[in-house]
C-alpha cells in the first residue's frame, strides 16, 4: 500500500506502508517438531487464538502455503 508522508508545511512526498512481518519459532504438537514461520503480527494473533494446526489448514485452504 503507498501513501503520503506529510510535512508540516504540508508538503507530500511518497512513502509506502510495509507489511509487519517477522520469524518466529513455534512448537507443532500434532508434529511434535519446532517450525520457524515468518508471519505478520496479525497472523501470530490468529495462531494463538485458533492454534497452529488450525491456522497452518486455514492457510493452505486460502493458497497461502
């Protein structure tokens, strides 16, 4: 997504809005095996909501995987 960085005086300039992303460590139970997934921020709120057996089938059901 682009956007506009604006000044004081109101000058605009182009800027873009980056996707909050970072590698994080999770334990799979039904695996019983460590995976490393680089997921956003909202992404690590849904896996700790639904659980990473859900949310891995839920991905791969939407083409993510």
């Amino acid at each position: 997504m682009v956007g506009n960085n604006v000044a004081h005086s109101k000058k605009r300039t182009k800027r873009s809005f980056d996707v909050n992303l970072s590698k994080r460590k999770f334990y799979w139970v039904e695996q019983d095996c460590w995976i490393m997934l680089n997921v956003s921020a909202a992404g690590v709120r849904t896996i700790n909501k639904l659980g990473l057996d859900i949310a891995i089938r839920k991905a791969a059901e939407k083409g993510f995987l």
